[in-house]
C-alpha cells in the first residue's frame, strides 16, 4: 500500500502550496496524522509539514501532538497512529509501547490548573522530532 495514499511530494503540493500565507506570527497552524499518512510511513507528514523550512506548522517543533490551552480548556492533539501497525491499516493505535511513552510523559508533564480567563498559550511537545522511518 506504501506510496498509494501519500506519494513523494504530495504533501507539499497538497497541503502546503494550498495553505494560506501570512506574515503574522500570531496566526499559528496545527496538524495531525493520520492512519493514511502512515501507509507510505508518514515520511511527507514528517518531512515536509512539520520539519521543512517556513512550514505554518512551525510551533510544533517537528512534533506530531501538541496542546492548546484555550481560557479553562486544554485541547490535546495526539498521534495515535504512531504506534499502530500497518496489520490493521494504522487503526489501532496507541500512546505509548512498552519503549517509547514520549507522549504519556508529556500528557503528565502538563501544567492542568486552571488558567485566567485571558490565558491563551500553545505547549509543545518537548521530548524531541519523531521520526518514522
């Protein structure tokens, strides 16, 4: 199946040539993957998205999960495909392996008081790039 969702370049053609450009550093962008980006492994994903130069999805520092804290709200965005295997078309996922748990750490590591009402900060993930390869 590698390369029949996700072919060299596409995610730069389809995702960030049609991205909308802005000078303002306040206009941040967020991505997730996804079970097909990892039928070709994800490398586009990766590669291209989070870790190109002027990628809009900058503030994730090349991580696939990230956090936004929103008034009293912390949104959560998490890959669950990382860990999921190609035996069930990456559906099956999970947050952690019994050698890996970047993820769950990170989730802990967060600070859950509630925030003032005019707090709006984005955390990123802080244990390094994740790679597939």
């Amino acid at each position: 199946m590698a390369g029949h969702y996700f072919n060299p370049g596409e995610e730069q053609n389809n995702l960030l040539a049609v991205w909308p450009k802005t000078s303002n550093p306040d206009n941040l962008a967020f991505t997730l993957n996804s079970n097909h980006e990892m039928y070709a492994g994800a490398n586009g994903y990766y590669g291209d998205a989070l870790l190109s130069a002027g990628t809009p999805f900058a503030a994730q520092k090349g991580l696939s999960y990230f956090a936004l804290k929103l008034g009293g709200w912390t949104i959560l965005g998490l890959d669950s495909a990382y860990f999921g295997t190609s035996r069930d078309a990456f559906m099956s996922g999970y947050l952690k392996n019994f050698l890996h748990q970047e993820q769950t750490d990170w989730i802990a590591s967060l600070d859950w008081t509630p925030p003032g009402r005019s707090c709006s900060r984005i955390i990123p993930g802080s244990s390094g790039t994740h790679r597939v390869s």
